[in-house]
C-alpha cells in the first residue's frame, strides 16, 4: 500500500508534529498563467465583489466549475508529486477575497472527506498575489489538528470555542509569496481576517485525499445520530447550488457500519 507521504522525510515529521507546511510551487509564470484564467473565464472576481469572499464550489455553472478544475489539475498535479506521493485531488478550484469588511473567514476546520481514524486528509492553498497579514493571510494554530477530532461537514455546526478570541492569538500568519503553497491537515485549526488592501486576492485551493481512500461526507440531521456517506472522488462537482445544498444530506450511499 502506497501512503500518501511527502518525499522529504523532514517535511512529512514537520507536518505530522505542526499539521502544515510550506513548500515552493508556481513559477511566476505559472502564477500568471492562472491568474488570467481564473479572471477571464469565471465569475470568481465578480461573486467576490458581491459577497466579499467566495469559492470556486459555489459557482453554479457546471461546465464552467469543470473547465476550471480542468485547467488547474493538469498544471498543478505534477508539481504537488514533486512534493507528495500516493494522492488524489478530488478538487481544483479558486477563490477570491474581496477588500473591505465583509472578507473575514471565521475560525473553523475543514470537511472530514475520509475515515480520519485511518487516513489524513489535506487542504492545498496557493496565493496568486503575496499573502500578508494585511490583506487576510491564512492564521493556523499549529498542532490543534491532533486535539480537535471532531467530524466536520456542511450541516454539522462548527465547534463552539468559548475562548475564540484567545485561540486567535496563539494563531501564527502564514505570509506567502505568490506561488508559494501552504499543504495542511484539514483538521487543523484556520481563519484569515479581512482583506484591508485595494485589491482582491485570489487563490488556488484543493483537497488532496489517499489514493486508496474511500471517500466520505458527514451529515446530522435535526435529530439523531450522525450519518456517513459514500461519495465519488468527484462530488464537489455535482452541486447546483453549494451554499444551500452543502447542509443537505449527501447524495451518495448510506454507509451503515461505519464506527465514529
């Protein structure tokens, strides 16, 4: 069985210890490459303006959310196996954070999206502008993905943090230049603050799973016990609306012998 491991021993101890690391990833070429993709044919620009932030899942055009997935995978997957090995993206998008006061992403973890028990799952995030604190750098608490073991999912409600505020301020700035590329355990504790420069920043995000994992949504309903899901590698693909049907149950197979 090949696990998924990053090539550099030293790395893989980093990120089991810390939960992140950051690795070089783009030329600037290819920063430039993407860029103008993503800016000339999405709406990601657009729906950030609107809303203040916002991410490629949510665009409710299929074929464009695919051509852009498209686009990004066959650029950015030989690169991550410079680094990585023994993984599958189940995703590649965007998203932008627009300036002003409504761009703040709250403290929260990413989906559970595989059987955490056996297997950790990793969220990829690559600015195409440099990444400082003043307009919104992603703030980690570096460790927290070996204390919060909760199962997360669109309609499971974050955990409550009664000392928000103070968690924040053990949270380390992860300023990166663009093209540089931050690989966390989805586990892991994050929020970025709101953009307070004059331009929008965009990014490139994935999630990055096993190769021989199966992959899982987590739902819980009103009332009862949570509920497993068995989901094909590309069901990030298959939303109409993400922003409403992330909290509904999940359109995949009901997996009753699952242990949580």
């Amino acid at each position: 069985m090949i696990k998924m491991l990053f090539k550099d021993p030293l790395v893989q101890k980093k990120f089991e210890e810390v939960g992140i690391v950051k690795l070089p990833l783009l030329s600037h070429n290819q920063v430039s490459v993407l860029s103008e993709f993503v800016k000339s044919n999405t709406p990601i620009l657009e729906l950030a303006n609107k809303y203040g932030f916002i991410q490629g899942v949510c665009i409710k055009d299929r074929p464009v959310k695919l051509e852009l997935d498209s686009f990004i995978r066959e650029l950015i997957t030989p690169l991550c196996k410079q680094h990585l090995t023994g993984f599958k993206a189940l995703i590649y998008t965007a998203l932008a954070k627009a300036p002003g006061n409504n761009s703040e992403l709250d403290l929260h973890q990413d989906w559970s999206l595989v059987d955490e028990s056996k297997y950790c799952s990793i969220s990829l995030w690559i600015p195409l502008i440099d990444s400082v604190i003043e307009n919104g750098a992603v703030h980690v608490l570096k460790g927290s993905h070996k204390k919060y073991l909760n199962p997360r999912g669109g309609s499971i409600p974050s955990i409550s943090f009664s000392d928000k505020e103070v968690l924040k301020k053990k949270m380390i700035p992860m300023e990166l230049k663009a093209g540089e590329a931050i690989f966390f355990d989805q586990r892991l504790l994050h929020y970025s603050p709101n953009n307070k420069c004059e331009n929008t920043r965009i990014s490139i995000i994935s999630s990055l799973v096993p190769e021989e994992a199966e992959v899982y949504q987590y739902y819980q309903p009103e009332s009862g016990a949570l509920e497993v899901y068995r989901m094909t590698d590309d069901f990030f693909m298959n939303y109409d609306d993400f922003v409403v049907e992330k909290e509904l149950r999940p359109k995949g197979i009901k997996v009753t012998d699952f242990e949580i």
